[in-house]
C-alpha cells in the first residue's frame, strides 16, 4: 500500500481533508502522465518518490491576503498583489501571466450529487482535454484536476442544499509548479458557512422520474427491484427502507385510518396500526407487526403533489426503533421534487 493509499484511508475516516494529500495525488499524477506525453513541460519535482515512508518536499507558498465574502459566509486566502475582476459573473483573482483563481458560485442541482470520476472523466476527454484525478472528499465536495489546451486546472467543488461552491485554479502548465503549493495552501484556508448541510451520515441520491431527491443512510447496502423501487437494507440490523414513485394526480382525500390498515396490513402478521394521519397531500403511519417470532416496526409516509405519489416506507425490528426512527425521518426530511 503506498503512502497516498494510508493518507487517503485516513481521510475516508472523516478526519479533516488534508490537502497536502490531496496535492501529492494531483501532482504526482500529473507528473507521471507528462512523462510520457510530452519531452517538455514536465513536472519532475512532483514524481513520487521510491521511498514511501519519506515526506514529499515542502510545497512552494506565495504571500496570501485574507478574503471574505461576507454575503455567502465564505473566507479563504488569495495571493497578494493579484488583480481582482468580475470574469463571466464570477470573482476572479489573475495574474499578469493569465494564472486565474476563480470563486463560482451557482444554485444548487440535485444531479451534483451523482457526480463521479467517469463522468468527470468522459466530459474532459470528450472536450479534448486530459484528465487526472478525481477525488470524492465526503457527501458533499469532490476535487480533480485536468489539461485542456496547455491549461492545468484544479476544481474543487462543495455543496449543500441551496448553492454550490467552487474553486478553479488554472495555471498555464509551464508555471503550474511554481502556483502548485499556493493553490494547495489556499484549498486548505476554505471555508464557507453551509446554510443547509446534508447530514454527513446521509447520502443524497436523484431520480428523473419524478423529478424528486432524497437521502439514504451512508452505509446501507442499495438495490432497485424489478418494479423501479429503490431500496436501501442496514447491513447489521436487517432494517429496510423502500423509496418508490407513482404516476398518480389524486390525493389521500377519504382514506380512512380501517382503510389503510386492511390494505397495508394484509399478509403481515398481528398488524396493529399504532399512528395514523392523514392531510389529504400526505399520510404518516406507523405500526407493529409479527414475523419470523419477532416484533417488526413498520413506518410509512405517503406524498401528494398532484401528478405523483411518492411512498417512504420503513421496516425494522423492534429492537432498532430509536435509530430506525431518526433515520426515516431524516430521509423524509431530506426528500424534494421539483
């Protein structure tokens, strides 16, 4: 196991993103790709050293100047001296060189979720460019670097439920080693204050029929059946969680609590409906029943909106209530459409 795979190990254990590791992987790889590209424009400086318990030299870092961006909540460090614009509606901070450190910010989509290195991987090369690397930092930011045009780039991007945030270095590559060390510095001073997180203990997933997003406990194993519904299973306890989609206009106007309960109830074992409420755009319930000897906990959430109905459904044991609990109510929390 190199060094890169402990350090990254490490980093899956949600200790706070080291960039240092992150800027060994994206240089290295670099390196290594130039190598055999090109005869020129090389980054030897950044190979990986054959002694993988040694440190990677000490990265180069220019004089930075605070920045704060008081309307998002955001503060990072930026090179001092650079020329501050306005470039396609996003700040800038350039070099007489043409080195560009660009702060975009745009509105939330829930496809951002769903991103991943092939895809990073495909929309580069379709371009014409080279890719590097990708590397998925926790649920809600990624960064990966490519080449396009003699251009490296560096995107670091973060999210939550309302804005994405990122963070574009582009360097000609003739200069990316001389800028490799601030850009990696500058990533490790980023922070913005999240206005509407997605818990760390939940992923978030979309599905184009319905238009609708929601959440699944990080961890739980994850199939779609035959019918199109998607369901999440807890690896210990046995609990499930099924997240389904109807092409339905009615609402739940005029089904009774007897109704519900005959209908949900039927081949499950001394159903007992223990909640029960409806608004006529949504039902909650929840109720017990027998299987296999043991007492199962059985939630539901069903959501009108006129042209679908969407259905959460929980089945737990008994024994796994509380967690159970919090968890569907978290994913329902989590659910939007539209």
């Amino acid at each position: 196991m190199t060094r890169f795979q402990r350090e990254h190990l490490v980093n899956n254990a949600k200790k706070p993103v080291n960039w240092i590791v992150i800027a060994v992987v994206v240089s290295t790889l670099i390196a290594l790709i130039w190598v055999f590209v090109s005869q020129s424009n090389t980054l030897p400086a950044f190979i990986a050293s054959p002694l993988e318990y040694e440190d990677p030299e000490p990265l180069n870092v220019h004089s930075l100047v605070p920045y704060i961006d008081e309307h998002f909540g955001i503060v990072m460090q930026v090179p001092e001296g650079w020329r501050q614009a306005m470039i396609r509606g996003n700040t800038s901070f350039v070099h007489e060189n043409g080195t560009v450190i660009q702060l975009q910010i745009s509105d939330y989509s829930p496809h951002i979720n769903m991103m991943n290195g092939n895809g990073v991987s495909w929309d580069i090369t379709s371009s014409g460019g080279m890719f590097y690397d990708y590397v998925q930092l926790n649920n809600s930011a990624a960064v990966y670097s490519y080449n396009l045009n003699g251009v490296e780039t560096i995107q670091y991007l973060t999210w939550d439920r309302g804005l994405i945030v990122g963070l574009n270095f582009a360097v000609d590559q003739e200069f990316y080693e001389y800028y490799f060390g601030t850009f990696m510095h500058i990533l490790d001073t980023f922070q913005w204050e999240k206005q509407n997180p997605i818990p760390e203990d939940f992923v978030m997933l979309y599905n184009e029929f319905g238009n609708f997003e929601f959440g699944i406990p990080a961890g739980w194993s994850t199939a779609i059946t035959d019918e199109g519904v998607f369901l999440a299973t807890h690896p210990d306890s046995g609990a499930v969680m099924y997240i389904n989609v109807e092409l339905n206009d009615t609402n739940f106007d005029g089904v009774s609590q007897i109704e519900y309960s005959n209908f949900i109830g039927h081949g499950r074992g001394g159903f007992i409906l223990r909640e029960y409420y409806n608004d006529t755009r949504s039902i909650f319930a929840e109720a017990i029943y027998t299987a296999g000897g043991r007492n199962f906990i059985f939630s539901q959430h069903l959501i009108s909106n006129g042209m679908f109905h969407y259905i959460f459904t929980l089945e737990a044991p008994e024994e796994f209530l509380a967690e159970a609990r919090y968890l569907f109510g978290t994913a329902v929390y989590l659910f939007r459409f539209g």
